[in-house]
C-alpha cells in the first residue's frame, strides 16, 4: 500500500517537473514577491489493462487552456508521443500510454 503511493508520489513529481521546465503556469507579482503557480495534480491512476497513466489536473486562474497544447512537446520530451490529452477550460486528463513500465511492474509485485 505505501509503495503505491510512493510511486504516484514519483509520478507526480514528474508531472510537476514537466510544468517547471515548460513554464506552464501563471506567473504573479505582489509587491516585491514574485513566482509561479503550477497546475495541481489532483490525480495519479494507473490502469493496468491499458498499461497507462492517467494524471488529471487543473489550471489555475488566469491560465490560457490553449497553453497546455502549445507546450505539449514538453510532455512528449518526458513521457513520449503516446500521451493523449483531454480537457475544456479548467481540469485536464493526460493519458500515458506505457511500454513495459516500472510503475505497474511495481504496483503489482
């Protein structure tokens, strides 16, 4: 049971850093504070069948929903040209689709 949620903490972690390094969020400035805020990751799923991942996310206020299409090569760089990505204005599924893959191996065994 731990060792799940350890690997869909590392998946997140992934995830997170895929966003980072794409820059996709809504950058802010207060005063003399500034940063960005990244989409949460509101879900890690493995589907065993399929032998995929499927991460559902929101963006956050004022994030361009066309923004996740235009730097979806920063997703495929990371995670392949099999991803699918699904969403309207604000939640969003990326589905991964694996090759053999430690995760489920992990989950499994």
């Amino acid at each position: 049971m731990i060792s799940v949620w350890i690997e869909k903490q590392r998946a997140k972690d992934v995830l997170l850093q895929v966003f980072k390094s794409g820059n996709i969020g809504v950058t802010y400035a207060y005063g003399k504070t500034n940063g960005t805020i990244y989409p949460k990751i509101r879900n890690v799923h493995f589907d065993y069948d399929k032998k995929a991942v499927l991460y559902t996310f929101s963006l956050p206020v004022g994030m361009d929903p066309k923004e996740i299409k235009k730097k979806e090569y920063y997703l495929q760089q990371v995670f392949g040209e099999n991803i699918e990505i699904e969403g309207n204005y604000r939640e969003f599924k990326l589905i991964v689709s694996l090759q053999p893959c430690h995760y489920l191996e992990n989950e499994r065994g």
